[in-house]
C-alpha cells in the first residue's frame, strides 16, 4: 500500500514539474530534462564516468548508478554547458553549441513536418511526429532506429528491408567516451538470418538463428519474451518485459562483453544480473575451423571432424591447434550422390547459415531429398523445432561453428558418402582431448538469454508414474500392507548396502521386489505411543495426501514392533546430492531449479491448506526433496511428524523434531510450531537452491554469517545477485532470480507472523502478488541455543553433526 501510494505520489511530483515534449520553438538546455509520462525515463545532457565533456542522452530517472541508455551525439561531443536542443519547424531536433553550431541533428529524409512535436516515451524511445497525439504512423523520426551500446524493451535489432536501414548495438570506445567503439551486435541477413557479435569486420561470436524457441546458440528451453520477425518489409529481433515492475536491458561493454542490467522500480538500484564473459572457448566463432564440432567438458574444449571428414593439417590438428578444421575425406564426384546418406548428430549448435537456404513449409524428408538434390549441400535440419520441428535448412559447402550441447541443442543431419557409410568404426579419425588452460576470456554477447522469463513454471509434465502392481499384501484400512519377510528379502535384511538415508524417524533403505518393482522402505524407529488400529489409520489418512510434489506412499507392515512405510522409489534421490555436489549442480540450471522451488511450493501449500488433514511437515530440507526422473520435486516424510505427534495445528511441544538449520529460532527455543515454521525451513531450502550452498555449513569469512545473513547483507547491500550460484552462467531471468531470493528472505524472518504463508508464497513466485519488503532474518546462530537433556552438544552442531534430524520425542 505504502509504495503504491509512493508510485502515486512520485508520478505527481514528476508531471507536474517536467514535460515530456518539445513542441517546435521549444528547447532544452544543459541542466534541464525532459521526463516521460510516468516519470520513469529523462532525456538531458550528461557526462560519462570523469570527463568533462557533455553529450545528449537518455537515462532511466533516479536509478543508481546513472543508467544511460542512448547518446545522441555519441560522436560529437559537446566542450562545455552551453548545448541547446530544440525542434525546429521540420520536425528535426538540432543540438547548438554556443556559437549556434550544429553538433547533432536527427536525421529525416523528408520535409513533411507539419506541426511536429518530439516525446520521450516511457518505453526509453524519443520520437518525434506530426501532430500531438501519440500514433506511430505518424512517426518521423525516432531514438529506437539508431541504437547505441543498449537493446531495449522494444527496440529493434535488424533490417529495415524497403528502406535499408540497420538497426544494431555498437559498444562505447570507453566508459568515458559513448562514440562507436570496435564491437557491434548484429544482424547478418546472408542465409538464414542469424545475430552475430563482431569486432570491427570479425565475426567473434554467433548468438546464432532463430529455431522458433530460442536462438540456435541460447538453446535453454523456455517460454521467452524474444520475438523474431521476418516478412518482406522487415528482418529483426526484439524483446518484451513480461515482467513489470521489473526492468531490464541489454548492454555491450567497451570490452566487448554482453551485460544485462536490471533493476525493480521499487529499489532502484541496478544490478549486473550477468556478464558473459565466463564463457568458453567453444563459443568463440570456427574455434574448430570447418566441418567439425567443439565440445567442451567443463574445463576444456576438443574438436572432433565430422564423419566423413579428416583433419586438414593432421600433424597441427594432433596437438590442438584445430583452427584449419577438417576436410571430406573423399571429394565426392556426385554423380552417385543419390546413394550419399545422412547421419544424425544431435544436441548441436547448429552451424553458421550465411552460406544456406531455407523454406519454412517443407517437411524434414523433402528437406532431405532437396539436399541430395544438390552436390553442395552438406547438410539439413529442422527450421523450426516447436512441435516436433517443421521447415527446411540447408547448408551449403562447409559446416563451420557447430558445438555440442550438454543438453537441449538441435539436431542435423550431415551428408555423408555411401563410402563412408560403410566405415562403421571410422578407426583413424581419432578423437583426442588435450588439455589447454583456460585462460582465455571470451566475450559474448548474450543478447536474449536474459529474457527468457519463464512466465508459467508450473507445465504439466507427464510423470511416468505407471500403476503400482502390488503383491504380497493384505488390505487394511485400504491401505496395502506388506509382509515383513518380502520387504526383509526385498532389502537383503536391511543390509547397510541398501541404506538411502537416515530421516528423522528411521533409516530408510532401497527394495527390490521379485518382480523387479523398486521401492524405498522407511523403517520406523520409535513407538508412536498410538495403538495399532489408531497407527494404521492414520497411514492410511496419510496416504490419500496425494500430489504430484508429494512422494506416495504405497503400503506400510506391521509386524510386532516393527513398523515400516512403503514409498514409491525416486531414482534421482534427493535435492542435496545435487545442489551441493560440485559436479552435479550443475545438472540444475536456474530454469529446473526454479521448477523445483515452485514445485516444493505447491507440495507444502496442498499439505498446509489443500488437504483434509492440515499437515505441518517440520523437518522440511533439502534431503527430504526427492527428485523423480525427470527432476520434478517430491516432498517425502511429510505426515510423519503428525503419525508421532498428534495432529496439532499450532502447539507448543517439548518433542522437538526437526533439523538444525532448518528450523525456526520460536521452534528451536520454545517448542512452538505452526506452518509458519515449515514456512521458515522452506525459506533456508530456496536460499540454499539459488546459492548452491548449505546454511549450516556457510560462513563468510568476514562476517561468520549463515547463509541467512549473508544474503540478508547482500540484499540490503543491493548485490542479490551476487547470491546466485555461480555454476549457474547465463540461463535466467534475472527479475525470476530476485523474486526467488525476496521470497526466501520472506520467509525466513525473525517473526513468523511476519513470514507469507504458502498460498502466498505461489502468488508471489508466480509474479502475481506484489513482494513486500523483507525484515532482518532470524539470525539464528545455532551455537547460541541450548538444549537441554540428551540433545546434541551444542558445540558440535555448527558444521559437524551429520544432516541427521533430531528427534527429541522423548526429551522430559
Ligand atoms: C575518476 O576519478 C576518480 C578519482 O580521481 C578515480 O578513482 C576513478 O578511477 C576515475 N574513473 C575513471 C573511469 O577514470
Ligand atoms: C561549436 O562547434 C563548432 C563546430 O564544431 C566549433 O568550431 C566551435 O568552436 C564550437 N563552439 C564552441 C563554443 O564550442
Ligand atoms: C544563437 O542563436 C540565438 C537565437 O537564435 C541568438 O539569440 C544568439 O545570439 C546566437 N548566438 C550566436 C553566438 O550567434
Ligand atoms: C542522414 O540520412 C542520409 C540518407 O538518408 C544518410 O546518407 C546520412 O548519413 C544520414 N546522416 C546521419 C547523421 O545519420
Ligand atoms: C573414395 O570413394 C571411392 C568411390 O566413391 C571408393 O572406391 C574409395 O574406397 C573411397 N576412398 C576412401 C578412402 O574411402
Ligand atoms: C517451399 O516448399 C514448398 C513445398 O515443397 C513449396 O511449395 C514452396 O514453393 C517452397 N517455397 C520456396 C520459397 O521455395
Ligand atoms: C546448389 O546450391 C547452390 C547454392 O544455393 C547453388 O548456387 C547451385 O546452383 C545449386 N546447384 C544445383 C545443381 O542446384
Ligand atoms: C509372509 O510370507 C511368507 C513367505 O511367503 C509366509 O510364510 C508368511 O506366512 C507371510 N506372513 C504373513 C504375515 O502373511
Ligand atoms: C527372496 O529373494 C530371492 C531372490 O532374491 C527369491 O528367490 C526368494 O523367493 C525371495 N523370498 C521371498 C520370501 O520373497
Ligand atoms: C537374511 O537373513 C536370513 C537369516 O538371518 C538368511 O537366511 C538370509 O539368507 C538373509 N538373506 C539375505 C538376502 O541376505
Ligand atoms: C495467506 O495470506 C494471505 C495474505 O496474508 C491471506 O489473504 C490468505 O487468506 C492466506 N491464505 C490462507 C489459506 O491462509
Ligand atoms: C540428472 C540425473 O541423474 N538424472 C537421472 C534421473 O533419473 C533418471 C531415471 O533413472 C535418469 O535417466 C536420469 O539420468
């Protein structure tokens, strides 16, 4: 309410002080801007970093530092105060200098100005038109079609194709002086259009072409907000913020490298949500020459030929210098080219298309055929891969600046000679990995990695849950109950070797049933202090709670005193082998990661406010996520603390289950526990998903924080970002990333009455509830809390005690 108001409140003040238009006669001079309708955007002059010199720009109003997103006379700077901008009656803006020079003016082919008049949108887009009302038609020149160093919501990144015009993003010399420096990004309409990053005249970087999703060198798969256009009249790339009141742009750095800037207009502070300068070598354009691939494994790239293709200089391309590339092996006289076949490389970048052809209606297989057709054609794939892929793409000659992806990527299909089809093996291509030091730093634009907002996390996936066949088992309470002696022989006597983890009420181990059917057996370790009808029942009422982020449970035994749960088996185990496992995490890019933090969400919100039964989990980590085959997350355990404790809703209890880390400071300390406090161990599982890091293992040097406070200082400090784990690169959205930390910042404060409660939590990763400011987190500092009884010494619990649960059922 109070930043509403706060909106409301600057939009007055900024209207009613600034114009957001210049009629003919009126200027502006150094000192005065010109604000955009709501305020958000000013034109005035400026000066870069510490010169002294004065240019025309436009900035986003009030963010830190100075945001500056266009200059117009990057090339013909101003020595002192004295510019003056006006409109003159032809409808072209002249900037003057003191001796009434002109230093700048836009540019129009044409005298039709009648009554011209000159606007700063809210879009970042300086226009001036005929007449006041605001109607592109009408346009007779605008910002948007001479970009600088920055790609706006909006702006086009292409050919105008009537009129010739290009429009590109070109780096500043400096940080001090805006005029054109040596890197553009642009489009190359040779073939199939494709962005490319230059250096002067050299192609350094190719973000690639179009493939309906994304571009072929962006491949992470997601709903973005990049559009591509391609029709008689036009050829070009732009972006749309999904995501209000976020704001972001794209910007290209003297260096070379692709920046993404962003900021929420509720803190205005920018932020660096990435650079893309931690990239590889196989991003760096032929770095394999032709006719091969680049694959890098982490550490460093190899090239492999490709089939049918030999080293051109083998004695060069043996010890790693790859960049001649590689040769058909058998110059192909194409008189048989009909018995020429295709092999299918897959999850490739693929190749440069300025030498290519496409037509968008064709089929894979007259693609195919019309390839054949042609002795230079080298290879074909799928135009467009949404649903299940359409078009044609042909490459002609050689195939030069093709990658491999670890996952997504596309697939192409590489003519090969029916000589060397028969070559099964093709022994003495011979693959070789040497090791190169990275060191090199490459720069690549990232242009639309930044905007692949995904809007809707929550795609219905089909989950290969196929009908538990269940044998062996009596009914009770319809509930299937095992016999002990097939869950013994099941688990080869609950030897050790079959141990998945130990939760808080009991080891669990992995089942094999006779007829192969997988299983993961909970074993019990305590009396629940129920009786036996009243145990069974409430498993059974256990397992009706089902939902797709809730691990089902399929049976329980019952026999003497041993009691056991029967779940279905998650092959993926659980959350923390991959989020700390420095290897593994990085399987999860943001896009799953964030599909798991909503999918934690929607699992914990059925238990607290879904289902019949009110369930309050209390030991909600890390290690309590299971990932299925698909890395979907399933919460498991839940319903336990309630099989032990009763099902209060909001109690003080001296039987304290939970694990240190994850539980809040009025759990720990006194006992009390309400969803609020599942709340609060959901918040440290979404900081430690973005971080990659444990809160009971993370310290920062300086400041012997847990993770709570060191991302609390980090919020504070405006460097959220600097959260995100690291292994993470390019792939996310920002404003998705931030919305993330706020959130898990919500729900880890001190008071629970002050943290969301789930439904809640879904509206505002979502993006559909409005994120209120967090409070200081419960600095818990476990060392400081004492337990009493036979609980863990409390000087051992900081770092060194296992990520075992404590279960003080029978603590008093
Ligand atoms: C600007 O001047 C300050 C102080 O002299 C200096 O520390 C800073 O590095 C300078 N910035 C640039 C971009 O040259
Ligand atoms: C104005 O610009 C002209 C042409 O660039 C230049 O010759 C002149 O010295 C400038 N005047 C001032 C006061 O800077
Ligand atoms: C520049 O133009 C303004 C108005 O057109 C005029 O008042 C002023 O004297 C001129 N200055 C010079 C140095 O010519
Ligand atoms: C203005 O446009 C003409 C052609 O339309 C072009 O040759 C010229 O370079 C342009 N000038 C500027 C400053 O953009
Ligand atoms: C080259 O092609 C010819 C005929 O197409 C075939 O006889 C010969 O074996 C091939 N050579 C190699 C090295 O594959
Ligand atoms: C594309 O292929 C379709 C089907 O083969 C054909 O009808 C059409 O004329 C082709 N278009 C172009 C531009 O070649
Ligand atoms: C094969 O394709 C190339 C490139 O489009 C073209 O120049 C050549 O004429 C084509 N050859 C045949 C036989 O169609
Ligand atoms: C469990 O299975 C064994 C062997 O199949 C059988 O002998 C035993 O009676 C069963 N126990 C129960 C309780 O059904
Ligand atoms: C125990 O497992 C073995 C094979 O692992 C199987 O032959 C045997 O029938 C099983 N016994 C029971 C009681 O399930
Ligand atoms: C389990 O233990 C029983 C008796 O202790 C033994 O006979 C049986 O072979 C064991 N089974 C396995 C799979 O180890
Ligand atoms: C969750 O909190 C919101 C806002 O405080 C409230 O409007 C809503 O009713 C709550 N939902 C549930 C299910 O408690
Ligand atoms: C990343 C990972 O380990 N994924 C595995 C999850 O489980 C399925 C089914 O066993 C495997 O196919 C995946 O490789």
């Amino acid at each position: 309410m109070l930043f509403i108001w706060f909106l409301l409140f600057s939009y007055l003040i900024t209207t009613s002080t600034s114009l957001d238009s210049l009629a003919v006669g009126q200027s502006i001079r150094d000192g005065d801007t010109l604000v955009s309708a709501s305020g958000i955007i000013e034109v005035g002059f400026f000066s870069p970093g510490n010169s002294t010199r004065r240019y025309l720009g436009i900035w986003y109003t009030n963010v830190s530092p100075l945001t500056v997103v266009w200059v117009a006379n990057r090339n013909n700077p101003l020595d002192d105060k004295s510019g003056l901008l006006k409109l003159n009656e032809k409808g072209i803006l002249v900037l003057l200098n003191a001796t009434n020079n002109t230093i700048w003016s836009s540019n129009i082919s044409s005298n039709e100005g009648n009554n011209p008049t000159a606007h700063l949108l809210d879009s970042g887009n300086f226009v001036v038109k005929n007449g006041q009302e605001i109607n592109m038609d009408s346009v007779l020149w605008q910002s948007f079609d001479y970009p600088g160093d920055t790609w706006l919501s909006g702006m086009k990144v292409g050919w105008n194709l009537e009129t010739g015009l290009e429009r590109y993003v070109s780096s500043w010399k400096s940080i001090e002086d805006p005029a054109e420096g040596e890197y553009a990004f642009k489009m190359d309409l040779r073939g199939y259009p494709q962005v490319i990053k230059f250096k002067g005249h050299d192609i350094i970087m190719r973000e690639g072409s179009w493939n309906g999703l994304s571009l072929v060198g962006n491949p992470a798969p997601s709903q973005s907000s990049l559009k591509f256009v391609s029709n008689e009249k036009e050829v070009y790339f732009e972006f749309e913020l999904l995501d209000r009141p976020f704001f972001e742009v794209v910007t290209l750095t003297p260096s070379g490298a692709g920046k993404i800037l962003f900021w929420s207009t509720q803190r205005s502070t920018r932020q660096v949500a990435f650079t893309s300068e931690e990239k590889d070598q196989c991003e760096s354009y032929a770095f394999c020459g032709a006719n091969s691939i680049c694959n890098y494994d982490g550490n460093s790239p190899t090239c492999e030929c490709l089939r049918g293709y030999v080293p051109k200089y083998p004695d060069q391309w043996n010890v790693a210098i790859w960049s001649d590339g590689c040769v058909p092996r058998n110059i192909s006289n194409c008189k048989n080219s009909y018995a020429d076949g295709f092999l299918k490389y897959t999850h490739l970048k693929l190749p440069d298309t300025s030498s290519s052809w496409f037509n968008r209606t064709m089929n894979l297989d007259e693609c195919r055929k019309s390839c054949l057709k042609n002795c230079s054609c080298a290879a074909y794939a799928n135009l467009d891969i949404r649903d299940g892929g359409s078009g044609c793409l042909l490459w002609f000659n050689t195939l030069v600046d093709s990658r491999k992806f670890p996952q997504w990527g596309q697939d192409l299909y590489v003519r090969v000679p029916a000589s060397e089809l028969d070559h099964a093996g093709h022994g003495n291509i011979k693959k070789r990995t040497i090791e190169i030091t990275v060191g090199v730093i490459l720069f690549g634009l990232v242009t639309c990695a930044c905007i692949f907002i995904i809007k809707n996390p929550g795609i219905v996936r089909k989950l290969n849950s196929k009908p538990y066949k269940i044998k062996h088992r009596h009914e009770v309470a319809d509930l299937p109950t095992f016999n002990l002696s097939v869950l013994s022989n099941a688990t080869e006597n609950f030897s050790t070797k079959n141990k998945l983890g130990e939760g808080g009420f009991g080891p669990v181990y992995k089942g094999i049933l006779i007829d192969g059917q997988e299983l993961a057996v909970k074993r019990l370790s305590k009396k629940s202090g129920q009786g036996l009808e009243e145990f069974k029942n409430e498993v059974a009422l256990i397992a009706k709670l089902q939902h797709r982020n809730l691990v089902k449970l399929v049976g329980c035994c019952i026999d003497g005193e041993e009691k056991m749960l029967i779940y279905e088996y998650m092959a993926n185990k659980s959350l923390d082998n991959f989020v700390f496992d420095e290897t593994k995490k990085r399987l999860l890019d943001w896009h799953k990661r964030f599909n798991i933090i909503s999918g934690i969400a929607r699992g914990l919100s059925y238990l607290h406010h879904d289902s019949r039964l009110r369930v309050i989990h209390r030991d909600l980590k890390t290690s309590n996520i299971l990932l299925d085959a698909n890395l979907d997350p399933k919460i498991s355990d839940f319903g336990l603390a309630r099989l032990f404790l009763g099902d209060q809703v909001e109690a003080n209890t001296n039987k304290v289950a939970g694990t240190y880390g994850y539980i809040p400071p009025e759990y720990a300390t006194r006992g009390h526990f309400s969803m609020k406090s599942d709340v609060f161990s959901y918040g440290v599982i979404i900081l430690e998903i973005v971080s990659g890091k444990k809160n009971r293992e993370f310290s920062d040097a300086e400041n012997s924080n847990n993770l709570l406070g060191h991302s609390w200082k980090l919020w504070t400090e405006e460097r959220t970002m600097e959260l995100l784990d690291e292994v993470i690169g390019k792939q996310f959205a920002p404003s998705e990333v931030m919305r993330c930390i706020q959130v898990g910042l919500l729900c880890v404060q001190q008071r629970p009455e002050d943290r969301p409660n789930m439904s809640s939590v879904i509206l505002m990763l979502n993006g559909d509830k409005l994120l209120p400011n967090p409070k200081v987190p419960a600095f818990y500092i476990e060392k400081d809390v004492t337990y009493e009884e036979n609980s863990a010494p409390s000087n051992h619990i900081l770092g060194s005690v296992n990520e075992l649960s404590i279960t003080m059922l029978d603590a008093r």
